[in-house]
C-alpha cells in the first residue's frame, strides 16, 4: 500500500454512507447512528452536466459531522476546481471520475501536494480514481502509482445502465489480478446503487470501503440497517 494511505489499514474495512440520501433539515441527526471508527461520509459532488444529477457542492462538507473521514466523489465538468475547494472546505479523500477528465494522470499528479487536516495532524490527500462499468480496466497501468484508491462503479452515473452482480464481481476479478501483477496495493472501493448481496460478495473479494446511501437510508431506519450492513461488513 502507498505510504501516502493513511486513512484504512489493508486489514481493515468500512462503509462510506452517501449522506445525499440523509434527512439535511437535521443533519447531525439523521447521521447520529454513525461512528467515525467505522463509517467515513461520502459526498457525490454533481454538476448536471456531466451527469444528469445535480447534488450539493463542496461547500456542503462544512455541514457534515465533525470527526469523520470524508469521502467525495467529483462527477463534473470542472473535476480539477471541484477537488481542489473540496480540499479547502475539509475532504480527506478525494475520487475523481476518470471518464470526466481529459488527462487522468496529470490531474492525480496535480493533486499529489495537497494536505489535508484530521483530529488536529497534517496528512496527504488520498487521492482516487473511478472507472464507469465499460472502461477498460487497462487503463489503470498507468495511474496505479499516482492513486491510493481504486473506485469501481456498478452502474454509468451518465446513463444509469447498471451491470450484472456476476459480471460485476468477475470484474473485480480482473482487477485483482491486474494490481497483483503490477505489485501495486491501492483500497478498492465499490459504489452504485448498492444492494447487501453484492457488498457481501465484494467484500469477500478484498474490498474494503463499500459505498452505500439510499439502502441504509430506507424504511426510515438506519439504526436497523446500519447494524445489518455491520455485520457483514466487520464480522
């Protein structure tokens, strides 16, 4: 693993809970069932442009409970400026969306001096990129040396096709065996439309940070579903 990870030990995993699908007239709240020793916030940063989606902007990680690690994901026509302010307003980690950006390497590159601030030390941004369903994994070679994470969508934010379970974990596969063969070791995380089914069979694939929103939110009861998604996710 890069020694610029600082934020999941390869041992460990965690959900990162898309707070768009929180109750935001009461925030604190909505995310209380939370805790920051097993759960990072995950913000998706969408512009309805380069997505259809429009959501909150960086601005919005000012707003979220103090003592967590915070995860955006930028969708955007402008990716560079918008992870750049995220920086600013207090994102730890930072995905960038690799379909969005003209260069992906010069971009990570770019964000390679950025320091971000937790429980009061100084520490590098963690940097990651994220590959749409249809892109070829291949395109990782070049960028592994200049990302702490991968992020692997289960569905096109642009079109909302959404791949098979089986295919999904097959690609994960594939993935697998590309970092074993280049001897790279970034956190592998998953995201889109999540169901338990497939964070269960991800996670027994070595992922380690799945990203969940509207699942943990529904039935107005997070409590009950936190405490599911737990269970297989730490047990």
């Amino acid at each position: 693993m890069s020694d610029r990870n600082w934020v999941l030990p390869k041992s460990k995993r965690c959900l990162s809970v898309g707070v768009t699908a929180a109750d935001w007239r009461d925030l604190t709240a909505s995310l209380s069932p939370l805790g920051p020793d097993t759960e990072w916030l995950h913000l998706d940063v969408m512009d309805g442009q380069f997505v259809p989606k429009l959501t909150l902007g960086p601005w919005s990680v000012s707003a979220l409970p103090e003592g967590f690690i915070i995860d955006a994901h930028v969708m955007t026509q402008s990716p560079i400026q918008h992870a750049e302010e995220l920086v600013k307003q207090g994102a730890h980690v930072v995905t960038l969306q690799y379909e969005g950006l003209r260069n992906a390497a010069e971009a990570l590159i770019a964000l390679e001096p950025a320091k971000v601030s937790y429980q009061g030390e100084q520490f590098p941004l963690i940097r990651g990129i994220s590959l749409c369903p249809d892109t070829c994994l291949g395109v990782l070679s070049d960028l592994l040396p200049h990302v702490e994470m991968i992020q692997l969508l289960t569905l096109d934010p642009r079109s909302g096709v959404k791949l098979e379970n089986d295919a999904f974990i097959e690609r994960l596969h594939e993935l697998n065996a590309l970092l074993e063969e280049t001897g790279f070791d970034p956190l592998v995380s998953i995201d889109g439309s999540m169901s338990l089914e497939l964070a269960r069979a991800s996670v027994a694939e070595g992922v380690q940070v799945v990203v969940s929103g509207s699942a943990l939110f529904s039935g107005n009861s997070l409590n009950d579903n936190l405490l599911l998604w737990r269970n297989y996710m730490y047990c």
